[in-house]
C-alpha cells in the first residue's frame, strides 16, 4: 500500500484529478435523425396497422390489386437506413422481374406458394422461406398456389418506397389506373432504387 502523503500517491492523485477536471463532457445521447433531419421513433405495430395502400391499375395488368403496408421508412417511424413492408399478392399475381440497384432485399414468406427466380435460380418456395437478395440482383415472384402469397419486405436503404407510393393510392382513396405516360414517368424518376427488366 502506497502511504497518501508518498510523492507516488500525490502524482496518482493529481493525475486523477487532472483528468476529471479537464476532460470534455460527452453530449448526452440523441435519437438518430433520418436524412431530413426528422427523429426516428419506436414504433408499435400489429399485423394490420401502418400505411395501407393499393397498387393502381396500369398498362399490361388492368386488374392490379396487389395490396401493402408501408411499416418503417423515412416517414413512418423515421428511419434513414431501413424499409419494412409487407405485402399480399393474389393467387395468380406476380412480381415482376427487377433489380434494387442500390440496396439489399429480403423476403420472408408468411403464407402461399411462390415460384421464385433470383439471378440463375429457379425455386419454387413455401410458406417460411426467406430469399436474401443483394443489390442489383434480379428477382420475380409468381404466385402459383391457389392462396395468397403474403410477404414481409426489408430494405436496406431507403428508395424503394417512393415508387409503391407512386404506384398506389391509400386505402379507401379512388383508385384511378395509371396511363402509359404516367408509369414511364415514375418509373423514370425512381431507376435508382428498382429497374423492371423489359419484355
């Protein structure tokens, strides 16, 4: 034991004490901020609660309606690194072949049947299966049971959801088809978060 009137004491002691007196304080904890500055917020949901929205019908699928809830995004809870949605596709109904170019992708089906090709892969995948698809790979979906195909949707970054809020209307709005000039338009504006192969 180091006596306290010791120089070896005296040296510790103003030691500790310097590094007290003179070390900066550290900010007191934040809440992370999205990319417009908002505060992202917990959130609670239930299976049916967020944005619910409808896809519009538009050229070469009259009768779309593809139904999902926009969950967590830059708006709806405020995150600036994750999106989460989920949705429904009717028996028969399809995702389109396409490509996230600036983000990864997962997919977990919670009920349906699905034909699933993802880069060079021909699956066909069942309810429970989870499909993990990074950026700038191409993905579809066809719904080949005879049930809905149900999805929970998570992105990596933020983009994607600017186009499904394009593509729809809230529920309960007037669901209004969209013209040929009006999809080439929005999906025009968004090639930066999804690019729909063509035919």
């Amino acid at each position: 034991m180091i006596p306290v009137s010791s120089p070896a004491a005296t040296a510790a002691l103003a030691t500790i004490l310097a590094a007290t007196i003179f070390t900066p304080a550290r900010p007191a904890a934040s809440s992370p901020r999205n990319s417009a500055g908002a505060t992202a917020k917990p959130l609670l949901l239930e299976k049916d609660e967020g944005e619910r929205r409808i896809v519009r019908p538009y050229p070469g699928y009259p009768d779309a309606k593809e139904t999902f809830i926009l969950k967590i995004d830059p708006k709806n809870g405020g995150s600036s690194h994750l999106v989460f949605f989920t949705a429904s596709i009717a028996a028969g109904g399809e995702i389109e072949a396409h490509r996230h170019p600036a983000a990864d992708e997962i997919l977990y089906m919670q009920s349906g049947t699905a034909r699933v090709h993802l880069g060079e892969a021909v699956k066909d995948m069942h309810s429970g299966a989870t499909i993990f698809i990074p950026a700038n790979t191409w993905i579809s979906v066809n719904n080949i049971g005879s049930d809905a195909v149900n999805l929970a949707c998570i992105f990596s970054a933020p983009g994607f959801e600017d186009l499904m809020r394009a593509v729809s209307v809230r529920e309960g709005e007037k669901n209004v088809p969209m013209s040929e000039a009006e999809n080439a338009d929005v999906l025009k504006k968004n090639t930066r978060a999804v690019i729909y192969k063509t035919p």
